[in-house]
C-alpha cells in the first residue's frame, strides 16, 4: 500500500485528503498479487509498487529486542514502543505485569487493564496519527479498496504471543470491522482482540475478558469524533 500511504501526510496536522484522482493512480499500483515471494526473497512486479510496513515493523522490532534481553539471561522485562509491548517472565513480587490501554479519545484515562505473561499486545487506533477536515477525522489506516481511511472502530487490540503478529492483526481487525475482525480473531488459535466502536461500546473476542486481572473500565465520558 506504499504509493497511497505516500498521498497522505498524517504526520502534520495541515494534511490534505489527496485527489481522487491521484488516489485512484495510487491504488492501481498496489495488490498481492503482484507481490512475488520466492524463499527469502520479495519482488514487486511493476515499476512505482511500494511496501509499507508500517502494520508489522514495530512489533518485529519489539520481537526482535525481547529475543536480545532474553538472550542476555535477562528473564523478567517489558518493552513497550508507542503501545506495541512485550512481556516476559513476571513482576519483582512474583505476578503478571499490569498494563492499560489508553481511551482512544481521552489519553489520561484507561479503558481496560489486565495482566500478562509471556505475551504480546498491539494496538491500532484512529487517534494515533491523524488530521482534521471540516469536522472529518482522517487517520493513517487506511482501507486497501479504496485508500481511505477505515470506518467503524476507533481502535482494535489484539493479544497474542508475538508482537508483529499481534500488530498485524490489529490494523487487520481495525479495517475489517468489528464483526469480521472479531470473527478472525475467533479462528485463530492463541489469539484474542478487543475492537472499540464510534458509539464508545466494545467488542471482545470469545477469551479476552479472561486474561488474568482483566478489568473493562468502560467510558466515563462521550467519545467525540
């Protein structure tokens, strides 16, 4: 999705929702299917095709990081990158490390918290890079069929044992929507996910609410756009 990513500018606050034109180019340069695997080795079939890694580079980075502590003997840490964390081991008293997940529109309070062990958490959210138009709220993940940003949720968490999986699938979950989000997330063996709705109400895959200490603290304000 690298040619429409680079349309946007959701690292400044005066971006510009680009052309439907420009857009439609854009699009017409991206697809699986012209993505050729070979081993370890990648090619992109037509000249100006582009990856952006910006669903899973985060969470390898974490993988990666966790994988160095470990091989330091180093057996109880957490690494966290912007809300893609790790775990491994557990706290100095003995239990599972604590952690929130930010209100997607209020950043000074939580809506959940739970404890983990050996596990990986990403989250994705329409608050984490985004601008303003006329009231609109376009954010930086963005729908493959037609380069705009996803409606529906306002973020999705997914808890599973690496953090590049879990940080794919939670831009995953976010495009596809609450319910063929949390239905993926239900296929998957070792996997669980969260997804937040525009209303401020929350969807749960079948064993989320049974992480150790998990607490939904819900919304205590209205979710604005």
């Amino acid at each position: 999705l690298g040619p429409v990513v680079g349309l946007w500018n959701f690292d400044d606050e005066t971006g510009e929702v680009p052309e439907k034109t420009r857009l439609q180019q854009a699009l017409n340069l991206t697809g699986l299917k012209d993505i050729q695997i070979k081993e370890r080795e990648a090619r992109l079939d037509r000249p100006g095709m582009a990856l952006h890694l910006g669903a899973v580079g985060k969470g390898y980075a974490v993988d990666r990081a966790m994988e160095a502590l470990e091989e330091s003997g180093i057996k109880n840490a957490l690494i966290n990158a912007g809300g893609d964390l790790k775990v491994s081991g557990r706290r100095a008293e003995g239990r599972p490390w604590r952690i929130g997940l930010q209100h997607p529109r209020y950043p000074q309070e939580m809506i959940a918290s739970m404890g983990l062990s050996q596990k990986a958490v990403a989250t994705s959210g329409d608050y984490q890079k985004y601008f303003l138009r006329n009231g609109v709220r376009y954010h930086h993940i963005l729908d493959p069929v037609d380069g705009m940003p996803a409606r529906g949720p306002i973020s999705a968490t997914v808890v599973s044992d690496n953090v590049m999986d879990a940080d794919a699938l939670a831009t995953a979950v976010f495009v596809l929507g609450a319910d063929r989000g949390i239905s993926l997330i239900d296929s998957l063996d070792k996997v669980e996910g969260m997804v937040v709705l525009e209303d401020g109400s929350a969807r749960f895959s079948k064993g989320f609410q049974s992480q150790p200490e998990f607490v939904f603290h819900g919304f205590k304000n209205n979710v604005p756009h």
